[in-house]
C-alpha cells in the first residue's frame, strides 16, 4: 500500500518480475486497503509509513490485532539508521525495506517479500541490536 500511483506502479512491477509472487491488490489508504483484505487472502502485506488517513505505524498496529499476516514496510523512511524502522520492527513488522532502493536492490526485496510469505524473514544484527536498544530504553 501505498498512496502514490507512481510508487505503486513502480512495486507492482518489480514484485511481478518474480513468477512466483501475484498482486492481489494495490492500495492508496489504509480503508482501500481494508476492503481489498476482505476479497483477498493474501501471504504478505506491504505498507508505507505516510499515507492519507492512517499512517502506515498505525495500521499495522491495527493489523497485528487482527491477522497474522507478514507486513514488509517499504519506505524511504525506514532506511538504515532510521528510528522509525525500529519502530515498525517493534510494533511486528517483519522487515522493512527502503523504497528508494526498490529498483536497484530488486532481488533482496523480492527475497525479504518471499522470505516474508514463508515466515522466514530474519532481521540482520544490525536491525536486531537496534531493536533490542529500544526494548531496554523501553524498560
């Protein structure tokens, strides 16, 4: 999901270009998204961070409490480093990925999004250490 038609366009092309993954639906908000998920099972769930309506953090938070779907954050926001990636890995993303590099690093994407269908996504150390950071400044 995302709310650009360009973005949306752009991801649709690079996830089609693997056989194996189908697109059951693009979305532009998070309630266009909540009515395609009523016509379709789906394996993963992409998402941006901002989006009219919900932000990205709070559907998938919305998300989690509903359905154990694998959402992989595609955002330019949740590059390396980024406090918000942390954020997203904290609140069950499974892997987040920035958008910026979707074209140039199309192979790790598809892979983090099949790795994703299957639940064997796995965080990097960098991901994990940052993760477990916020989890004690939580404590």
């Amino acid at each position: 999901m995302d709310d650009s038609v360009t973005i949306r366009a752009m991801m649709r092309q690079v996830l089609e270009s693997d056989p194996e993954i189908r697109i059951a639906g693009l979305a532009a908000s998070a309630d266009e998204a909540d009515r395609m998920l009523e016509d379709h099972l789906v394996d993963v769930i992409t998402l941006d961070i901002e989006m009219p309506g919900r932000s990205g953090l709070d559907y998938l938070q919305d998300l989690r409490k509903r359905r154990p779907t694998p959402v992989i954050m595609l955002s330019s926001h949740t590059a390396r480093g980024e406090e918000i990636r942390v954020k997203a890995l904290m609140e069950g993303a499974a892997g987040c990925f920035n958008k910026a590099n979707a074209m140039r690093e199309k192979d790790r994407l598809i892979q983090l999004v099949k790795d994703a269908a299957h639940r064997e996504a796995r965080l990097d150390q960098d991901d994990s250490a940052a993760l477990e950071a916020m989890r004690a400044a939580a404590e």
